[in-house]
C-alpha cells in the first residue's frame, strides 16, 4: 500500500476519483507481500498491484463497473498466474473500496513510511466503514488487531465481521555503483527482507536517494565521481538512516570536494569508508562488514563485539 500512497493522495486533492483493492486472504499464495495494493482511476491509470498483478485486469473491470466498498471472492487463473510469476492459480479474497472512504489521514501515514493498522469492518461482503489505528492506538483496535501488529510485519485477516490490515513498511536498500562488491551487497542483503534497488545509472539512482526515509539505506561504490557525487549529494538531503561510501582515502576527498563545489560540507551522516574493521577484503566478506555497520547505525548500536555483555534470548 504504501507504494500507491502518493498518487492516491494526488488524486484525492485533485478530486479525481480512486479505487484501492488489496488481497485479504489467499491461501494458495502464502509468500505474497501483504503489504500489496492496486490503485485504479476511470481512465484506465493503475498504480502499484494485486497478487503481483495476477488480479489487476479482474479488478479494473469491477472498478470500472462501478463496484466498490466489497469484499470480493476471486480466482486466478492458470493463465494469469503463469504471466504474474505466481506457481498456480489460487482462489482469493480481495477488498475494493473508493479511496475516499478510507481514513484521510491514512495517506499522509502511508508516504511517511509509517506503521498503520485499518480494521474495516462487514456487513456480510459489503464494507461499512473503516478504522485507522497507530503505535500509540492500536490497544483499541482489539486483541487481534494488536497481536498483528505487535509481529512487526504487514498482514491480513478476516476476523469474523471485520478485516484486519496491518502494514509495516520495508526499508530500501540503495546499492549505487558497478562491480563485483555492489553484487555481493545486494545478495547478501537478500535475507534482511529489505527491498533492494541495485543500479549503476546516477540519474535514476539519484531520484531514489533524493526519496529515502529514516528505515532506509544507502550504499555508494565506484571511482566514477558522476555516479558517486550525486547519489550522495541526493541521499543527504533525504532523511536515510545510513549513507555508506566505499573507496580509498583519495576517493573519498575526491567526493567530498565535489560535494563541496556545489555546497554540500557537511558529511558527517556520510560512513567512509564504508564497513565495519573485521579485516574485509574480499566482496562477501565487505558485503558483510558493511550490511553490519548499516544495521548497527540505523538502530543506534555501537556495532562493539557481544563478548562480556549479557544476552537474553
């Protein structure tokens, strides 16, 4: 959801009509992101997607039939599965409301990349209404409702007369820069459950670090200085919990003068280079000094060994 936040938010202002649908329930596709969702406009404009686009067409032409505010029982075909990537065709559950029905705030949330929980609630398939529940709320949504959103992930119930919608977001990972190093941090990053951007191209690495929040990531490798200058110069003025640069001590003046040229001096939110010194020298391995340095300073630990500490599982 919080990929449609932004457009629907512009439609919203402009008073142009919106539809959201998200899956509620699809037991043949377990691993699906519950965190999906598809925004549709009468023209035909669609943002974001449903069981990784499985659902999109099915949807649109309900949308665009006039349906919305229910709870809708569909199925993916064969077909469908076969071009979404899926393994099989499923049946599932989908909501379909008119975005102006959802809670207003709910979108400023959303594009703040902050945790919300909805709890909407049922008349039979049809949707009465809507409730948006935060950190500081969510004990009112009912037991249920706060045990989702205590697991610390996006997640999806029917609850007997009510759906329950938890949404946590995913922080970004931004890999800019080529080589055999950015590979190895983009692999081994993979289990973290992040959402991964890898790219050597410094336009659109750029607008994703100009976009980063304070759950996300930046890494910056390279010795090209049209690549690695404005991704930096981008990421520092987004709220990135980390900024990483990998290089020698010449790279790294050679950067910071030309973030200086353009009246950037202040880099201290810049970790270069980059890596925590457990004596890293091939690409797993500084993969793996840097992802550890990145997790230590976006939660605010010292990154020091555990020896002597006290543990408790």
């Amino acid at each position: 959801m919080y990929e449609i936040a932004q457009m629907v938010k512009a439609c919203l202002g402009a008073g142009t009509h919106v539809a959201v649908a998200w899956v509620v329930d699809a037991p043949s596709f377990e691993e699906r992101g519950r965190a999906e969702a598809l925004a549709l406009t009468p023209g035909g404009g669609r943002v974001g997607a449903a069981m990784a686009g499985a659902l999109d067409d099915q949807l649109s032409g309900l949308a665009n039939a006039g349906i919305h505010g229910r709870l809708l029982d569909l199925q993916v075909s064969e077909m469908e599965a076969l071009v979404a990537g899926l393994p099989a065709g499923g049946d599932a559950r989908c909501v379909l409301l008119a975005a102006s029905d959802l809670p207003a705030a709910l979108w400023d949330m959303l594009t703040d990349r902050d945790p919300v929980c909805l709890v909407t609630r049922l008349s039979g398939d049809e949707v009465t209404g809507t409730e948006l529940f935060t950190a500081d709320t969510i004990d009112e949504a009912g037991e249920k409702a706060a045990e989702m959103f205590g697991n610390g992930a996006s997640a999806t119930a029917v609850v007997d007369d009510q759906i329950v919608t938890v949404l946590h977001p995913i922080p970004t990972l931004l890999v800019a820069g080529p080589g055999p190093i950015a590979a190895a941090i983009a692999s081994a990053a993979q289990p973290l459950g992040w959402q991964i951007q890898a790219m050597a191209n410094p336009s659109a690495a750029a607008a994703i670090a100009a976009q980063l929040c304070h759950l996300d990531k930046c890494v910056v490798l390279g010795h090209d200085i049209d690549l690695a200058g404005p991704v930096l110069e981008a990421a520092l003025s987004s709220d990135a919990a980390y900024i990483g640069a990998l290089g020698t001590d010449r790279t790294q003046q050679d950067r910071a003068r030309w973030l200086a040229d353009r009246g950037v001096t202040d880099l201290s939110r810049v970790h270069g280079p980059a890596g925590l010194d457990i004596g890293a020298s091939d690409p797993a391995a500084i993969a793996i000094s840097v992802l550890a340095e990145a997790l230590a300073v976006s939660s605010g630990s010292s990154g020091a060994s555990l020896r002597g500490h006290s543990v408790i599982a």
